[in-house]
C-alpha cells in the first residue's frame, strides 16, 4: 500500500501548514503574553487561574523528573558495581602497538553485533578525537567496532587530521574511515521545494552515516546491516567501557524472542557534563545540573513505561536510521528529530504491513552505564560565557522539533486511511508533542506568568485581590465546612501562589541540588576500580577535576557546598539569561526562518599535555605529537 511518507514532513516546505506549525511557538507566546496582560488589566481572576494551571504542570513535570532522576542514580550505582569486562580483547601479535588488534578479517554479523560508530565533529581538537578514540579502544568488545570519523570538508587540515588518527587507531578496531562531508549538499522536501543544507551535525551525520557503511562493506569489513548497531557520539563523549557490550546483550535478548522488536528499539545512557566540572563557570555548571537532572530523569522514566527521546550520544540498530532517512540536512536538534523521525517511521511502516490501526514499534532502551561529556569552556571567563550563550541559542532551537512533531502529526491524520487511524498512534503522537512543549515553551511561560503575578502581587500591597492575605489551617483541616466554590477558589490561590509562591521553587532546588551531588559523587567521584576490571580505563580517571582527587569526605563536603552554592545564588538569575532569552530567540527564528540559522560551535576544553600525561599515563597516545606541552588547547566543540 503505498502512502504519503509523513515521517518526511520538513517545516521548510513551502505549503501553509508547514509555515503555521514553525510559527506555532511564538504565536502560543504571543497569545499568552496577551492573556496575561488582559488578566492583569481587566480579569485578575484569570491572571490568578492561569498561574496556577501553568505552575501546577510545571512543578509536577520538574519534580516527577527530578525524583526519577534521583532513583535513576541508585540504579546506576548498581550497574556499575556490576559492570565487568565479559570478553577479552584481541591483540596484535608480539611487535605492534599495546592493545592493537590483529589483523581485519570479516564480521560474521549473522551471530553477533557489531558496533558502528560515527564522530561527526568540526574542528575538534585531534587530541580531543585520540583520546575519545582510546576510550572506545578500552570498551568490552571494541575489537568488532567499526568507527567512523565524520569530517567536514569546510574545515581547513580535516582530511589530515582524519587520516593522522585513522593511522594511530587502524589497528585498534575491526575497520576505521574518514568520510568528508561536502559542503555544498541541498535538502529536498516533499512538496518539491529544496534549501542548501544546514552546518552541524545532523548533516554530517546524514552523509557519514551510509558512506561510512559502504566503505566498510567494500572493504569486506562488514557483509550486511541487519545485525550493526549505529552509535552516534559527540567528540567529548567517552562512553563506559561495558555500554556497547550492555547494548549487544539486550540487542541479542530481543533478537532470540523473533518479535522483530529489535529492529525497533533505540538505547539511551543517561550523559552528565561534569569531566570538567570544577574548571567551569557558573553558568556552564547550572546548564549542565538542568540538563543532567532533565535526561536522567527521563532515561530512568523509560523503566517505567514513561517515554523520553534521544539526547545527544545514542544507539540504535544501522537499519532502522538507513530505512528511515533518520537526519535531515537541514536540523539542528539531531538527536530529537532522529527520534522523533524513527517513531513517524515506525507508524507509517505498521499502516503499510498491517489493515488494522496504527501501532508505533519504536521503543528506547535505557542503559544505566552513563556517558561522561564536557561543558562550554573557553580560555577566558568572558569568552566563555559567550560560548555558553551560542550554545544555549542552539539547544533552543530544538523547539523546531516541537513543529516538526506537530507537522508529521497533522500530515499523518489528513493521509492515513480511516482504518488505520488509532488512539495508540495518537497518545504517543501527542505525548512526544507534549514532552517537547516541556522542555522548550512551558518553562518559559510559567517564569513569565510567576514575574508578573510577582509584580502584581507587590503592586498590591503583598496579597492578591479576592484571596485571603493569609494562609489558614482551617483550609486544610476542615474544608467540608466550606462550599465547593471556596473549596476551589482556595486551592486555585494557593497553587497559583498567593500565600507561598516561592516555597516550591526552594523545593525545586533541593531536588535540583540532591540529584546533581548524587551524580557527581556516584559516577564521577567514588571509584570503582577494586569492583570492575575497568580500572584503567579513561572513563574512570575522568573525576569532575576535583581538585583534592577521588572520594573522600572532604572532597564530597566540597562538591556537595559548591552545587548548593550555584543552585541557591545563581540558578535563577542564570536561567533568565541563558534560558528564557534563549527560546525567545529560538521561537522568533524558527517562525521565520525554521532551522536555517548561523550555526556557531560551542568550545570545549582540552587539558593541557602534562594533565593528560597523567590521566592516561598507560595509554598509546602521543601527546607530543598533536598537543602544544607549554599552554592549554581550545577549539571549537562538536557539532
């Protein structure tokens, strides 16, 4: 049955619906600035009725997240106290390099998986690259790795770059490429229509991802994507030595149940920014508690049944994101749209097989073996908080994912026949909807709408009209005495915060602060080395450069002062800044010109050669080689 391919949808397609749906962010802003400001002038009753639907969904959202997070990091202790190494490498013969494989020979990837995994980057630091490459080298079964080291042709030296480090790590892994993505690529829509690809990394990805497999099959590294698991991962991300082997095991458990249900399951590890945790500056550090907090609590949620999208580093079967074109060239939330797009795939595949109603496959898998990343870090403080504010720019643009998800989700309804339209579809449809609307327009509007019921509420003398100016027990012990109508009206003015309109964000806090300190002290302070054979690993010496070392009260005493103090003084004047300006700008953009903005990357630190020197005393690269030892190196981050 042949059907319009929804999952294709592009809010830079010429038609009205497409133009609507990339408005739709800063006309809902608009629409509600306008409400508030008719509430504050003609119906305070309104102003107080949506502060508290808006402060209710989002202090419901932020403390079930940051709760599961909280457990999150307990199930994480857990898997790595039991984190092994489950099979031994294979090394070169007696005169190659430590750790080298043996020669290449073809992967039987009938019985087994492999894992092809892709770098996109743009100017990377090489050291930066080697060291992330090393890491993928210490990992359980990194001997059936086939990497690919997406380079941009843009780059000045990148095609020298790529071969340098293809040569120190051909050994390392069953089969290693460099792919240079063009520069001059066009994106074609469905309606006809077409527009010059978008720098980043959605668009190397698009072109490294199938050119980097047929390297590797005509190399005869690799003879069928059927059993290749694609991981993407960003150039400071070093992966847990047992995540790859944790994925082939649930790859194959689902594989022996002959449910196909492996063809369709995506893997997620919760990823902390902390490697550089002390060296960073505050507003680096509060982005990277929001962030932490938000995507364990979500990997954690997955354990529950609770949905939660792809986020930077991931995993999911090679065929999946070929069948499914899963990156556009013109998409700057990767990581959310390869999601998203797999999931419109996913319904449109089960309307073409099936006569009955629409089921999604796609599922995502959490794997509690996190990912250790690094935050914006510059040369200077000033520099810095630059770069942290193209970044946030750039992960607010993501919101074009909220059109996306709304676009596909209307094409889907117009184009599906009668008998395939179901509720299951259009529950999960909505529910990724309403997770984007969260994460990017709900923040913002329940901090609009608390500034101006704050000033109102000062305006006022310190009491909102037709509340009470105080709180009484008698409102909770004994409210059969009241009628039904005082029983709402009540409650609307508590949960709208006429009495205590600050005490949940203190409770906000707390959480924000326990779940944080908890990721720290689990995953980057306390090691782990006389319970795992991974005690060499890089993944293990990254400690948050904590600067009196590894566990131990004191340095727990420092950490825990340190995210009290951010989260405390600096979280919410941070926020406004780096948050709420951020996605107006993203909305403004998005509605004119979608996802076709200056792309500027964000810098990433690099230790100096004396820091890595001891770090990774025992490992193979030669700093000396790519690394000035007099000063530190910074270049611009990954895509």
């Amino acid at each position: 049955m042949t059907l319009y391919e929804f999952h294709k949808a592009s809010i830079h397609e010429r038609r009205f619906a497409a133009k609507l749906c990339a408005a739709f962010p800063l006309l809902f802003l608009l629409g509600y600035f306008a409400l508030l400001g008719y509430g504050v002038t003609y119906r305070p009753s309104l102003l107080l009725l949506v502060c508290a639907v808006m402060n209710t969904a989002t202090w419901y959202w932020l403390a079930s997240t940051l709760i599961l997070g909280i457990v999150g990091a307990m199930f994480t202790k857990e898997a790595l106290e039991r984190a092994k190494i489950r099979q031994p490498r294979v090394f070169a013969k007696e005169g190659a390099g430590q750790g080298e494989l043996a020669d290449s020979v073809c992967i039987d990837t009938v019985d087994r998986v492999v894992h092809m995994i892709v770098l996109p980057n743009y100017k990377e630091d090489q050291c930066m690259l080697a060291e992330t490459l090393e890491s993928l080298a210490e990992a359980d079964e990194s001997h059936s790795f086939c990497i690919v080291l997406g380079m941009e042709e843009r780059e000045a030296g990148s095609a020298q770059k790529g071969e340098w480090l293809k040569q120190r790590f051909k050994k390392s892994f069953a089969g290693i490429t460099v792919v240079m993505h063009p520069s001059t690529l066009i994106q074609t829509h469905l309606d006809g229509s077409s527009d010059p690809e978008v720098p980043g990394k959605a668009s190397n990805l698009k072109w490294a991802v199938p050119h980097g497999f047929e390297d590797f099959v005509r190399d005869g590294v690799i003879e069928s994507k059927s059993s290749v698991m694609l991981t993407v991962a960003d150039a400071d991300c070093i992966f847990h030595p047992g995540y790859f082997a944790a994925v082939s095991r649930e790859f194959n458990t689902l594989r022996d149940n002959s449910s196909k249900d492996h063809m369709w399951t995506m893997y997620q590890a919760p990823q902390l920014p902390f490697r550089n945790f002390f060296s960073a500056v505050a507003p680096c550090r509060i982005w990277a508690y929001v962030s932490s907090a938000f995507e364990f609590g979500g990997v954690t949620g997955l354990s529950y049944g609770m949905g939660h999208m792809t986020f930077s580093g991931y995993s999911l079967p090679l065929q999946l994101g070929l069948d499914a074109g899963a990156w556009d060239g013109d998409v700057i939330a990767e990581d959310h749209h390869n999601f998203l797009k797999c999931f419109f795939y996913s319904a449109l595949e089960s309307a073409k097989l099936s006569e009955t109603a629409v089921v999604p496959k796609l599922k995502v898998h959490p794997i509690y073996l996190p990912v250790k990343a690094t935050s914006v870090q510059g040369e200077e403080w000033l520099s810095t908080c630059l770069n942290r504010w193209c970044q946030a720019k750039r992960h607010a643009q993501g919101v074009s994912e909220l059109s996306y998800a709304m676009l596909a989700t209307w094409d889907a309804m117009c184009t599906l026949p009668w008998t395939a339209q179901s509720f299951a579809f259009y529950s999960q449809a909505f529910a990724n909807i309403a997770r984007l609307f969260n994460m990017h327009l709900l923040t913002t509007c329940q901090g609009a709408s608390m500034l101006v019921f704050s000033l109102y509420w000062i305006y006022n003398g310190g009491f909102f009209p037709k509340c009470s100016h105080h709180f009484h027990l008698a409102y909770l012990t004994a409210p059969q005495d009241l009628t039904l109508k005082a029983n709402v009206h009540h409650l609307v003015c508590g949960l709208g915060g006429a009495w205590m309109l600050y005490v949940p964000t203190i409770v906000m806090t707390l959480l924000v602060i326990t779940a944080n300190f908890l990721f720290l002290r689990i995953i980057f302070l306390k090691s782990y080395a006389s319970k795992t054979a991974h005690a060499e690993s890089i993944w293990h010496a990254q400690d948050s450069g904590v600067p009196r070392g590894r566990a131990g009260a004191a340095t727990n005493l420092l950490v825990f002062l340190q995210v009290c103090i951010d989260c405390f003084l600096l979280l919410t004047a941070v926020m406004v800044p780096y948050g709420f300006f951020p996605n107006v700008a993203a909305y403004i953009d998005c509605a004119i010109h979608g996802n076709r903005v200056k792309y500027i990357a964000a810098l990433k630190p690099v230790s100096s050669y004396g820091t890595q020197k001891q770090l990774l005393a025992k490992s193979r690269i030669d700093y000396a080689a790519c690394l000035d030892e007099k000063k530190p190196c910074f270049e611009a981050a990954s895509l």
